[in-house]
C-alpha cells in the first residue's frame, strides 16, 4: 500500500505579495471579512477580493453561492500569475460540491502557491495533496473569528507564511494519550470531512507513514466514534505513524472524547498526542501538510523536517 509521500514546498511571501482571498464554502459575513483584510494589510501583503465571495446561494443559504461561481473564483485565483497565495474566508460547508469543477489540469500548469484553510476546506488540502502534489498549511482564515480576534493565531500564521524556519517546532501544553516518538509526514483536518471524502477520486486511501492530524467541532460523541470507525474500517489508518489531536470545541465532554480516542486510536499501537492547539480554538497554530516532521507525544511537540515553505 502506498505510503504518505513529502509534497512540494510552495514559496514563502514577502511584502508587497498578492493574496486572493476566497470563499469556496459558506458565506462570508461582510463585517469579518473586512476585518481580516484589514490585518493582511497590516503585513505588508495586498489581498484581492474574488468577485463571489460575498455571494449567497438562492436557495441554500448555507453556501456562498453557486458552485460554479465558487469554483471559477478558486480556480482564476490559483491560474492568475500575479497571485502568490490563496487564503479561503471561511469553512462551513461547500467545498465537496464543486471540488469535481475545477480544472485540475490547468491548476497544476500554474505552478506552486501558497494555501490556507481548515474546516470544510480540508477536502482541498486532500484534493491538493492527489492533484498538484502540493504542500499547504492549515491555519485560520481571513474572515474567521479565530482569527481576527487571536493575535496568537494572526502572528503564528504570519511567522509561517513570511519566515517558515522560525516555527519549525510546534509545541502544546497537551498531554500524551499514547506516549512515544514517530516520523512521518502530516496531513489530516477535519475527521467528518475525512471521513466523508472516502471514496472520492481526491481522497488519499491511505495514512501509511503519515502524521495524522484530527480535529473537529459540534459532533456529539457518537458522531466521531462513527467517524474515527469509518476511517478504521476503511483501512485509511493502517500503518499510520501517529496521530495529533487537535481541537474538539463543543464537541462531547473532555473525559468522554478522551476515552474514545483511546478506545479507537490506541490499538493502533502508535504514539497519540492530545490537545494539540490547532483546529477550531483561540490561538490556533498553522500546520503544514505534506511536510515530514517528528511527534513526540510525550513533549508534546512537532518538529518539521524543513520550513513549511521554501
């Protein structure tokens, strides 16, 4: 079975550098965007607004438009080669729906970018990782309340986009759920978006070698156990290295998830990190994907092998 394999580094930003900013999922509150923007500005970077981002759907007013217009925003974003990086606005739900209308073609023709997400986006950080080989980083959005209102958050992901080298080790104050050390390369997001991507044509069939990151948030416990058995019953985690867990905010009661993940997760017979601060949390860290690292569960740090960008 195939093995999780290192992905191509995108470019650091400098100042001055284009960013596109997108909403391929739910709509964006005009209010947060604006805010956001306002915080890529105060770097030095110069955001451009897809024209559909403020878009709703006429009938389902969970998606910021048709899936088309999502799509040819993401999609003239990526091709435009005066664009160094694409930032979505915001998750919620969106992505898989018009996943299958982009041309991936022409997206792997434009060459490496960077790009930033977490949430509903993490069907495109799998769809990235099988289509254009590409490493991206999953961090808050721009018009996310995670991160307009965390400087924690803002300065993590700004040190990753403008000096990668400087958060080469990603450390929690979690406790280890398995203790140990393993190596392998990261990827992961959301657990129902992983689990629901099975089967896709740009879904990974398998974690072999890989850091798996998890994390979610609103699923009751039940909602994950089903989750995490899906992606055990489908084989997703055969000869996964070790697995970090992220956030779980207003998900089940802490010592009840604790116990499911070590029901699911340990007879994996890997090292399991708990609380590690990315996903849906104040202050969250940007982790790269498609980057080999080091887990130690028990320090509770992750050490990449390289900057996430180059």
């Amino acid at each position: 079975m195939k093995r999780v394999e290192p992905l191509r580094r995108p470019p650091r930003l400098a100042p001055g550098a284009r960013v596109a900013v997108v909403a391929p999922s739910g709509p964006v509150p005009q209010d947060r965007l604006r805010a956001g923007l306002d915080v890529l500005r105060g770097w030095g970077l110069d955001p451009v607004v897809a024209p559909h981002v403020l878009d709703r759907h006429d009938r389902f007013d969970y998606l910021a438009g048709t899936d088309a217009d999502r799509a040819a925003d993401l999609q003239a974003a990526w091709c435009d080669p005066a664009v160094d990086a694409v930032i979505c606005a915001r998750g919620g739900y969106g992505v898989q729906r018009m996943t299958e209308l982009l041309d991936w073609t022409a997206m792997r023709a434009a060459g490496p970018k960077v790009f930033v997400g977490f949430s509903d986006i993490t069907a495109l950080h799998e769809a990235f990782a099988t289509r254009l080989g590409l490493v991206t980083l999953h961090g808050p959005m721009a018009a996310g309340f995670d991160f307009i209102k965390s400087t924690r958050a803002q300065d993590h992901l700004r040190a990753t986009l403008f000096a990668p080298e400087t958060v080469r080790v990603l450390a929690t104050r979690g406790t280890a759920l398995v203790p140990g050390r393993a190596r392998g390369v990261t990827l992961g997001g959301c657990l129902a978006l992983l689990a629901a991507e099975l089967g896709t044509p740009h879904a990974r069939t398998s974690a072999r070698g890989g850091l798996l990151c998890l994390e979610d948030v609103g699923e009751e416990t039940y909602r994950l156990d089903r989750s995490l058995t899906q992606l055990l019953r489908a084989g997703l985690l055969d000869g996964v290295a070790g697995v970090l867990l992220g956030s779980w905010a207003d998900c089940g009661p802490p010592d009840e998830l604790r116990a499911l993940f070590a029901d699911r997760l340990s007879g994996l017979g890997v090292p399991v990190a708990g609380e590690f601060g990315f996903g849906h949390c104040d202050g969250a860290m940007t982790v790269p994907f498609g980057v080999p690292a080091e887990l130690d569960a028990g320090a509770g740090t992750l050490t990449l092998e390289h900057p996430a960008l180059s």
